[in-house]
C-alpha cells in the first residue's frame, strides 16, 4: 500500500502522506469531535494544511484555501478524503 498520494490544488499538485493514528489525534486535538469535521468549512481548510504541511513545512493554512476555488472544492475534498483514507475509517462518516 503507498504511503503517499498526489493530489493537485488549483494549478499545484502536492504529495501527501495517508493519516495515521497520531494524525487523527492532532487534528482532533484541535478541531474536537473528528466526526464532525465536515461541519465548518475552516475545520476542512485546516484539515488539507495539516496534511499538506507534513511535507511542505513552509505552506500555510491561508495559502491553501486561496488555492481552493468554491467551484472546485467538493472535488478537492472528495480526492483528499481517499488520499488520507479517512472514507475507510470506520469511525469518520464524511458528510455529503
């Protein structure tokens, strides 16, 4: 299984690694109730810098949701759901 997938963002693809148990903790650490993520869009912002920032340090949450178009948000989220594999996880239900 790879441990990392390529996801693009407006004009710019990032490698990112799939979550693991430290991950989900960090973000709920943050955000609360992991299986309410899908409720606020910042929540959503955070969760694509979190996972981009693993790997480019230098990235910042802001940078990531100017990247973001509203047009092209349910496909970036849906494609950053699979990459991370939060879908199969038993315990996140994403919202649709």
């Amino acid at each position: 299984m790879d441990k990392t997938v390529k996801i693009k963002i407006g004009d710019r693809e990032f490698e990112i690694e799939k979550f693991n148990m430290n991950d989900i903790i960090n973000i709920e650490e943050k955000l609360g109730d992991i299986r309410k993520i899908g409720e606020k869009i910042s929540n959503i912002r955070y969760i694509l810098w979190y996972a981009i920032s693993k790997t480019d340090k230098k990235i910042t949450e802001e940078e990531v949701g100017r990247m973001i178009s509203v047009a092209d948000m349910n496909k970036v989220i849906e494609k950053f759901m699979e990459a991370v594999d939060i879908t199969g996880n038993p315990i996140v239900t994403p919202k649709r």
